[in-house]
C-alpha cells in the first residue's frame, strides 16, 4: 500500500453497538481502498469493542488498531492516531458517528483545489440537534478573522485537517480530559492555517446522539479542576492571537457563552457544594481576565446576571439566579420601550445592579398563530392567539392589521379576547383566544390585495408578524358580499410557503364566482336555463341583491342578458336564469353572472360541472380548460353553406361549389383550418 491520501482516526472506548456502521462508512468511501488509511484505537474498552474491532480489521490492508489502557478521555487515543498517521491528510471520526460515501473525496478535493489545510464538513444531526443556520453556503476558503462564515460555531475537531499543518505546529489534544478536550486543537489548527474550506453542499459527516446516557456530556462533562485550565488555556491563546478589538470580542464572546456560563445551565444544580464552588472560582478568573462591556452586551441577560455577580463576588446571587433559570424564565418587566427579565437582584435596591445587566435586545420571545377562519352575518371571523412570553395579559394589546399590496395602507381591527380554546396548539391553550371580525362595509377595506399581521403592544414596545395558520386551519372560501366599492367578492386564503392569512378584496376580472357549478339546460324553445347557488357573507339587513345570468360572445364581444331569479338563504343566494339562444351568431359564448349588492357591480365567470364535455365541435355547453362554463352555438358557415357538407367537387378543375359559387379547393381547405382555428 503507497501512501494515503487521508488516515480517518477513530477514538473507541465502549461503543461496540455502533463500530460496525461506523468503520463500515469507511470502507465504503468512494475514494480507491489504498487511498483511505483506517487508525482505530481502543482506549480500554470492557464491552467487547477491542475484539470488535480486531474482526473488522483482520485481512485488511491499511486497517491498524491500537490497544490501550484507558486514559479518561479521547485526547490520548487521537493523538496515539496522529503518530501513526501516514496519510496526507488526517480526518477524525467518533465511534458513534458515520459518514456518507463521499465525504472523504469531496473534502480532500476541496483542500487539494484550494489548498486549504482544514476543511469543515457539512454535518448532519441523528438524534441531535445540528445548526442549520451555521454554514449554509460552501466556501472555497477562508480564515478565523473573518465574521463569515462563523467558522467559530464549529470548534469541534471533526474535520479534515493537512497533516504537515499539525505536525509543524505540533498540535495535539490535552489529554485525559473527558470533554471539550478536541476544541484547543481546532482552534489552534483555524488560527495557524492559511486557508479554511466549508464544504456545505454535501451531508458529509452523521453526527449521532448516544440514547444510553453513557455520553461525556450526558454525564455532566468533565470536572472543573479539569475543564476550566483548559478553557482558560483556549481563551489565552485566542487572546494572544487576537488584539483588542471586535475579533477578540467576536472569539471570546463564543467561549463566554457555551464554555464558561453554560457551566451554569441545569446541570449545575446537580454538582455537589464543592463542585459548584470550583465552578463559581473558575469563571469569577475568566470573567476577571477578559468580560468587557462590548462582550457582554450581545450575551442573554442570564450570563450577564452571572458575569455581574460572580466579578462583584456575589455568590449567593449565581446560586438563586442558576435555581431560577433552571426552572422557569424570570418574568418580563417592560418599563416604556424596554424589557427586563427579572431575575434575582432585579432592581434590589441593596445590590444596585444597573439595569441595562437585565435588559432583553431584540425582540421579546413571542408566539402567534391563526386557529380558525368563517363566515359569519356577514364578516369574516379571525380567530387566533399572539402572546409575549413572561408578560401577563393585562400588559399587552393586540390587533389585526391589514397592509395592502404594494402600498403598505392598512385596515386595523382590535382583538377582542375570548376563552381560551380547547383545541388547537397546546401554547394556545395557556392564552385567551382572539378574534377579530372584519366588515367588509362602507367602512370596510378598500379594493386589493391584503396581508394580514398580528400586532402586540406592551406599552412602548410592539412585536409585528404575519398571521400564520396552525394546521389544520383552512380558508373558508370567497364571498359574495358588501364591499365599500368595486367587485361584491371578498376571498380569503393562505399564501404558498408558510401559509399565512391574506385576503383579496374586490375580486379580478375573469375570476370565477363563488358558486356551484352552473346546470345549463337546452329548451326546445332555443333558451339556455342556467341554475346555481352563490356563496354569500351579506348582512341581514334588507340590503337589495340582484343577478343577471350573461352570455358574451368570445369574438365579438356582443352580449346576452337575462335578470335572474334569486332565492335569498342565510349564506347564500339560490339563482336561476333562462337565457334566450334564438338568432344567436355562431362560435363561442362565454357565460358569467353579475352581481349586484347595494351600490357594487361586478362581473364573475360561471363554474361548470366536472361531466360537462371539454371544448369540441359540437353544438352545446362545454367545460373550458379553466373550469368555466361556456356554450358553443351552431357550426360556421360561409354564406348559406356548412364547410364539409352539401358541396360538390371537381378532381378536374381542382375546385368545389359551395351553394352557388365555386372556388378552388386549396382555398377551401384554407377557409376550413381558419374556421377551425377560431372555433
């Protein structure tokens, strides 16, 4: 076997259940067999994974396993993998995890192209929660002093690196650390890197959650006087590295956060006294050597309660703030246009913490959904719950605010609140529900396009969003109904992609009605009789409704019109019409009703039923390929005679008498594509 192109280094200490996928997914790698180097070390296994490991091994060329005593962490294993390493490129696989059958080409194709020396590959999570938002385009290269991509949300050590760059620089795991042992080595390796690659656009790397509760993290991490020296190792070279100044505070905000303060999250509840003490020692030195303002300000408020309290030496502070967080959020205070939690030490006059260590950036946590949608005595009914997190009722407003497309003028409607629902999401539940009525009146929205958004207000601050519909919910469908002016047809409906609430008022021209399919019927006398019931959301307040069914013909434009007989219903209108055929020129007829309710008028194509015949030669109502209904009366003619019947033809002379005139058949033929065309 010649030289690798890449080693894959497997830790293994007890993961016997997962090892053969996991060397399996090596194996199968599209890279040649004699390209890809397997070093797996069994790092004092009881359940078998040594032996396990043997028996994948055996016979393969390029598959060396390692036994050893175990040395209480994966740092020892990787860097025994390191040493023995030969090929170009080194690639650190979990025992736990797999990879696609074309990680390893696409990643060492994409340090070779850009000569990069560490590439990061795109993960997938199995049972785990993966960013997805991290990297999502790939990028050819790049370094740590660049904001994007944040190559920092990734300090783990699952990637492809050049082994000459590790060598160099002699970079190597601590060892005998049970966690955060891996994130030192990727953060040297980014910094003394000249090129970074972010391979996005591939699943590379199965990132698999053990279920068993055996796991470094599951088990509380590692131990204070173990973890934080290295912690503060990795905040010391960052600052090293790094002068004052937004990449020192983009790099060390990152380690403020997920390795200091999360030392705090619910875990810490279960440390003993003198666990807690060691942690609440070693972030006090950190937070000491390099928390600043700028650092702390883009923190949540609970880290900056932490940061506050242990550097002012308020321990029994960090221990009712960690008690509070593990529990429940803190409440909202809004105090005119900003927002507190209020954890403990809020506003104690004692304490004298400024307020700006507690207050929320951003947007307040909110939650909204649409979870019902009807007709009802003439308006449209939105039902719905849009709430702040932490904030009582009491303290917020809502609205439903209407915008039209494109510009921007709004309709606004007050929620009133009613019972909580019982059905629906379960977070709507906990919240009074809202509904808003939308009258469609003189007083009503104007003609358009309409985007629906629910508006919170809780004094001087406002969260906005789009109206999204739970699942379940569906439109109730268009209406005939009372409008300030234009088209009588209001529909509502959910906009494609998150489905949110829109309306559409008015109508547009050639959009069918809100009807049944129209039953045409043929009379002997030559009459068309047209019968259909019109969705309606009219007010019961004597308001005057009329219809006429029409006939337009296609071509010509020339209209038929007949007043319609209307049963007027609680929601809807029962409409019947016969239309006059006799002496009606030839081709198509278009049919549509209009629609008459108070002082608008508006014209809406008539739906046909699905057994009505497509478009065709024949004489009658057909289905047209939009569903609507039209009639097709009689066939063309030219003067008194039907084109394909009562002609004669000469082969002779090449032409055809048509009644009295004779013309040449090319002509003919030319004539019969034309009146086809236009039928």
């Amino acid at each position: 076997m010649g030289t690798p192109k890449v080693s894959v280094i497997v830790p293994v200490h007890n993961g016997r259940s997962t090892l053969e996928r996991t060397i399996r997914s090596v194996l199968d790698q599209s890279l040649p067999p004699d390209q890809v180097e397997i070093i797996a070390v069994d790092d004092g296994s009881t359940d078998g994974s040594g032996e396990e490991l043997d028996r994948l091994a055996a016979g393969r060329r390029g598959f060396t396993v390692v036994h050893q005593e175990a040395s209480g962490g994966p740092g020892r294993p990787r860097n025994v993998g390191i040493e023995r390493a030969t090929g170009e490129y080194v690639f650190f696989l979990d025992a736990d995890d797999h990879l696609a059958p074309e990680a390893l080409e696409r990643c060492c194709a994409m340090a070779d192209a850009n000569e990069t020396d560490v590439v990061v590959p795109k993960y997938v999570g199995v049972g785990r929660k993966v960013n997805p938002y991290l990297f999502r385009e790939t990028v050819e290269s790049t370094t740590i002093y660049d904001a994007v991509p944040n190559l920092y949300g990734s300090i783990t050590a699952l990637k492809l690196y050049r082994r000459g760059l590790l060598d160099r620089h002699h970079i190597r795991f601590p060892e005998g650390m049970l966690s955060g042992e891996d994130q030192i080595f990727a953060v040297r390796a980014y910094f003394e890197a000249k090129g970074v690659s972010v391979l996005a656009d591939y699943d590379c790397y199965y990132w698999v959650e053990r279920n068993d509760g055996t796991s470094a993290l599951q088990r509380g991490g590692a131990p204070a006087e173990t973890y934080f020296p290295e912690i503060k190792r990795l905040m010391a070279f960052v600052a090293e590295r790094t002068g004052p100044g937004p990449v020192r505070d983009r790099l060390l905000r990152r380690h403020f956060a997920i390795e200091v303060f999360s030392r705090f999250d619910p875990r810490y509840q279960a440390f003993s006294e003198d666990e807690r003490r060691a942690t609440r020692d070693a972030a006090r030195e950190l937070a000491g050597a390099w928390s600043n303002p700028e650092i702390m300000a883009a923190l949540s408020p609970y880290s900056r309660v932490l940061d506050h309290a242990l550097r002012h030496g308020l321990d029994d502070l960090v221990d009712e703030a960690a008690r509070r967080h593990a529990v429940d959020p803190p409440p909202i205070v809004v105090d005119g246009d900003r927002a507190y939690l209020a954890y403990p030490g809020f506003r104690d006059p004692e304490l004298a913490i400024p307020d700006d260590v507690f207050e929320v950036h951003g947007p307040l946590g909110w939650r909204r959904r649409l979870t019902g949608l009807e007709w009802r005595d003439g308006r449209l009914l939105v039902r719905g719950y849009a709430f702040v997190d932490g904030v009582g009722d009491g303290e917020q407003s809502e609205e439903l605010v209407l915008r039209r497309r494109p510009d921007g003028a709004e309709y606004r409607i007050p929620f009133r609140r009613a019972t909580p629902s019982t059905e629906g999401p379960a977070e709507g539940r906990k919240n009074p529900e809202l509904v808003a009525e939308i009258d469609f009146g003189a007083a009503g929205p104007a003609p358009g396009r309409w985007d629906a958004w629910v508006v919170v207000t809780i004094q001087r601050l406002t969260h906005e969003g789009r109206l999204v519909a739970a699942q379940g919910v569906r439109s109730p469908g268009g209406r005939i109904a009372m409008v300030r002016t234009g088209r009588p047809l209001v529909t509502p409906y959910l906009t494609s992609g998150i489905g949110a609430l829109a309306l559409h008022v008015g109508g547009r021209g050639g959009q069918p009605a809100p009807a049944e399919p129209a039953e045409p019927a043929r009379r002997p006398s030559g009459t068309l009789r047209l019968e259909t019931v019109l969705a309606t959301a009219l007010p019961d307040d004597g308001t005057a409704v009329s219809v006429r069914a029409l006939l337009r013909h296609r071509e010509t434009g020339e209209t038929r019109a007949a007043e319609a007989t209307v049963e007027r219903r609680p929601e809807s209108l029962d409409v019947s019409a016969e239309l006059d055929l006799q002496g009606a020129r030839r081709g198509i007829w278009d049919a549509s009703y209009e629609v008459t309710a108070g002082s608008a008028t508006g014209e809406f194509r008539a739906p046909a039923g699905a057994d009505l015949p497509s478009a065709g030669r024949r004489s009658g109502p057909f289905r047209t390929v939009r569903g609507n209904l039209s009639v097709r009366v009689g066939t063309a003619r030219i003067g008194t005679a039907r084109i394909g019947a009562a002609r004669t033809g000469s082969a002779r002379t090449g032409t055809t008498r048509i009644g009295s005139v004779r013309i040449g058949n090319a002509a003919v033929s030319r004539i019969r594509r034309l009146v086809r065309k236009r039928a």
